[in-house]
C-alpha cells in the first residue's frame, strides 16, 4: 500500500510538473462554460440547475480523460523507464494502482475547480444541493471507470497516440452504445444498459445513490486494471 | 574476506531465453562471487542485456534458474530485487523531475524515509558527485550527469550487488573515464556485474571477463587467464643489433635448433637493428634457450618478449563467426 501511494504521489505531481495540466484543466472549463453558459442559455432559461451541466460533462470525459491517461504507462515503456521501476521491490500491482491514484488524483482536482460553477449557481438561486452532489459523485466514479480504461490501454503499447485512441475507444463504447442501440434495437436495450456507463451515470444525476450503480462502476474498474496489471506481466511470460 | 569472496551471490544455471523464433540466451551457466566485479563482454545483440533482464527479474527466463544471495529470482523476486542496485541501459530517467526529487522517489520505494533517506541521498550524492546538480530537471542534465543520476539511484540503497548495463555508451571519452573509476571504487566494497561490447571497459574495471556470444558463453575468466588459455606457446619477439649485414646468418642459426619450429625476420623499422618472430615447438618457454642461444652466439641483444595474442585479437577470434 505503501509502494501505491508513493507512485500515485510521483505521478500526481508529474502532471503538475508540467504546463500540460494546467492547459489541460483550462480548456475543460472553457470548454464545459462555454458550452453550459452561452450554447445551453444558463442566464436564459432562469433556472438554478447544473443539469445540462451534469449531461455534458460525460461526454467531454469520455476524450478527456483517455489524454489524462495516455501518457502514463506507455510513455514509461517508450522511454525505458519501465525497465527501472519494475526492478525495484514493487509489484505491477502496485505499479498500475499507483498509476491509477494519480490520474484519480488528477481528475479530483479537475471536478473540484469545475465546484465554482455551482457555488456561483448558489449565489443566484437556491440550487438542489441532493442533486448536484449526486452528480459529482457520478463524476467520479465515471471518471474513474474511464481512467482505468486509459490506464489499461495505456499498457497495451508504447505509443501515446494508440493509447489514446484505444482508451477513448473503450470508453465510448461504454458509454454510447446504449444510445446507438436504443436506435435500432429496442428489445435488447435493458441488457445494454446494464453494462452501460450512461444509464448508471445517470442514476446519481437524478440523486438517486444505489448500490447497484456503484457495485457496477467499482466492479468495471477492478477489471480494467486487473487487465492492466496481467498486461504488465505478461513479459514475464515464458 | 577470504572465505566470504568464495560464496556464489549470483548463480546462474542453464537459463535461456527466447523472444518468439529469436533465441536470444541459449543456455549460459556462470556464477559470481562476492566482491568480484566481473565484465559480460560481447558484440552487440550477443544476449548479454537479456541476460541482465533476467537476473533483475525484469524478464522470466524461458528455462533455467537464477539466484541472487541463495534466493531464487522468479520464487522471491521483491527480496531479491533489494538485494541489487540496477542501471539500465542508457540510464532512463524520468526528464521532468527534479533529480533530488527523483532520488527520493527511488528511495522511498527502496523502503527509506525521513532522515535515513536524506542521509542516504546526501552520501550517494557526493560519492557519484552529483551534490551540485540536485536541484536541476534531469532534463537539463548533461548525459554524463544523467548517468550519474542514474548510478546514484541504483546505489540509494547500498545494495551489495550492483547490476550496470552499458554504463559508458554515449559518454565522451572524459566521461567514460570518470564512469570507470568510479565503478572500480564501488567495486571495492561490493559485487558488480556489467555488460560492455568495449573491451577496454571490462579491461579498466573488471576482474573477471565472460565473453557471450550468440546467446553462448564462449570464455570466462581473468583477462591473463584467457590469454594463456587461449594463446598457449606464443611465438617469442628477439631484436637483435646488427651493424650491417642481412642476417641471414642469425637466421640460418636459429632455424638450425631443434626446438624452433620456425623464425620469421620482421622489418625493424630503425637502421642497424635486425627483428626476427621465433615460433617454437609445443610445450614449455623458449625464452631461456634464446637468450642461451644469444649469448653463445656474440649477438647484442636489444630486446626479447612473448608475442601474447591481445584481447582485443583474442575477442575477435572469439565472436566472429
């Protein structure tokens, strides 16, 4: 536990290191104001809600968070320094954990810079505070799903690019499947959702906290680093 | 020290290793004791850093076994890995860091902390001489400096086995000396095994060679005792002052002893000195008998030694094919 906290400590402060965070955290709020504020008419439609808020943020994951994690294992193979941390006394384990609670770390900072916007809301009306803390909640463990997905294609080449591509692959096919299934195939809609990050998501926006939800969320992202851990190893394979 | 420099830290048995249909390490048994600081010699691309993979337990061989101070690799491979400092090739190092902060982050995984780990990091900084750029990017770092860097990473735990490959590649020449001194100095209180394709390094530090070869090891041992192994009844080099004359006469005579199975002259390159190669027949040391020879003869000499094949010509007779 120790060795994870550690990593995840080098590697939050790897992403400060460099101007890329701070880029990165401005162009998601840009990004995300400009489009709750002037696309979506806040000032217009009168109301003290983050919901198209809550509905954008998903999807502007869904390509953001895979560039978070892009970098992260891949690079380290790229440039050697893999070889280097995987002879010290850590285990790939620890190695993909201590990875992962970075990028967490990361996106924890990017949710808490993005709490101005309902602290603002607050200061206009009186917003529905279940709602929105649902809402970040669901952020989360969204948002942590998807970085353990980038995390997981992230070991599966040396190359940023592709594992950009692949995160933000695996990642979309979570989250909108559902959506392009509900389309054409309305009877196999219920078993879509269920693996859908989408309709869990949304359950947290609507208040709502159930188990279910997160069991599922916990459940998606154990696998995703489970698989990254046996791909790490994998080169100790005979 | 005696009777501890006899005791294996690293054995190695039959490993071998293939990456798919390229068999890199085809069965190479050795084993190094404490306090020897030996030299894997070979071209490129001879299996020596898989090799090194493989006793870091980085890599899983295909077969064989490996172990460190008594433990087996693949068995204990968090225990055997505190055992030794490693350098990887080309000294990888995360360029965005800080390389105080860098050394810190090694440390704290080595199991370090608080003021041991500054201590620690204070003592490795002036033994590899870095004290004055710990503060800097490793980025702006010099690659002499990254090595250093690197070297102080591997050292952070005073391991008793240091594990160095190519430690010298890409450094200029000031650079590759003071890498190499520093090597023998840390050899003095611990094991150290690096891989080189410079023969000279493994000559500059190491006690022992081992010479790999498309994945075989092909000689193991101290330099001189690969020099007479391989080169046993070497010819003998005289060079003897002759005023005038051709000396064909000092040949004639030399060819006429029984235990010369031939004498070459060789052009002596200054005016009035005659240089002849004497080959002598197998066993013992024609050395005596020559200057017998000479000194009945009258001849003045100037000069006799044994022409030992280098191990620069032993090291390519050794992996040219």
């Amino acid at each position: 536990m120790r060795n994870v906290w550690i990593m995840g400590k080098r590697e939050l402060a790897a992403y400060f290191s460099s101007a890329v965070a701070y880029v990165a955290i401005t162009v998601f709020l840009v990004v995300v104001g400009v489009k709750f504020f002037i696309i979506d008419g806040f000032f217009k439609t009168g109301e003290a809600s983050l919901r198209s808020f809550f509905e954008l943020v998903p999807l502007f994951f869904v390509f953001y968070l895979p560039a978070i994690t892009m970098r992260s294992i891949a690079e380290e193979k790229r440039q050697g320094t893999f070889e280097l941390l995987a002879t010290l006394p850590i285990s790939d384990s620890e190695i993909v954990l201590g990875k992962y609670l970075g990028a967490v770390g990361f996106l924890a900072v990017t949710l808490a810079v993005t709490l101005v916007y309902p602290l603002g809301l607050a200061l206009l009306g009186d917003p529905d505070w279940g709602a929105i803390l649902g809402g970040y909640i669901g952020l989360l463990f969204l948002g942590a799903a998807l970085l353990a997905a980038g995390i997981m294609a992230s070991t599966w080449t040396q190359s940023q690019i592709v594992s950009y591509i692949l995160g933000t692959l695996i990642g979309a096919i979570f989250f909108f499947t559902e959506r392009l299934v509900r389309l054409f195939w309305e009877t196999a809609r219920d078993a879509v959702a269920y693996v859908s990050f989408d309709s869990h998501y949304s359950n947290f926006v609507r208040g709502v906290l159930d188990t279910r939800d997160i069991l599922f969320f916990v459940a998606i992202t154990a696998l995703f680093l489970v698989v990254a851990t046996f791909s790490l190893n994998s080169r100790r394979w005979k | 020290m005696g009777e501890a420099k006899s005791v294996p830290v690293i054995q190695v048995e039959a490993l071998e290793k293939r990456y798919g249909e390229i068999h890199a390490v085809k069965g190479v048994t050795f084993e190094i004791k404490k306090g020897e600081i030996v030299g894997f010699l070979g071209p490129n691309g001879a299996g020596k850093s898989t090799c090194l993979k493989a006793i870091t337990c980085y890599l899983a061989p295909t077969s064989g076994a490996i172990k460190i101070a008594g433990m087996d690799v693949q068995e204990s491979p968090r225990e055997v890995r505190r055992k030794f400092g490693y350098l990887p090739e080309n000294a990888p190092l995360y360029h965005d860091m800080i390389a105080y902060d860098y050394l810190r982050f090694v440390g704290e995984l080595r199991g370090l902390s608080g003021k041991d780990l500054e201590q620690r990091i204070a003592h490795v900084a002036s033994k590899v001489a870095i004290a004055q750029v710990l503060g800097q990017t490793v980025g702006t770092l010099s690659k002499g400096y990254r090595q250093r860097v690197c070297l102080a990473q591997a050292l952070i735990h005073d391991p008793e086995i240091l594990i160095l490959d190519e430690p010298t590649v890409g450094l200029d020449p000031n650079q590759v000396v003071e890498i190499r001194s520093l090597i023998k100095e840390l050899g003095k209180d611990r094991t150290v095994i690096l891989s080189t394709h410079i023969l000279h390094e493994v000559l500059a530090t190491c006690d022992r060679i081992i010479i790999i070869h498309k994945g075989l090891i092909v000689a193991d041992g101290t330099p001189r005792e690969l020099l007479e192994r391989f080169t046993s009844n070497p010819p003998v080099l005289l060079r003897i002052a002759l005023p005038e004359g051709d000396g064909s006469e000092i040949m004639a005579k030399l060819q006429a002893q029984e235990w010369v199975e031939r004498a070459l002259s060789r052009p002596a390159g200054i005016a009035g000195e005659f240089e002849v190669e004497v080959q002598g027949r197998e066993g013992g040391d024609h050395r005596t008998r020559l200057v017998e020879l000479v000194g009945r003869e009258g001849w003045s000499l100037l000069e006799i030694r044994r022409e030992m094949l280098d191990l620069e010509g032993l090291f390519r007779k050794l992996t040219q094919e």
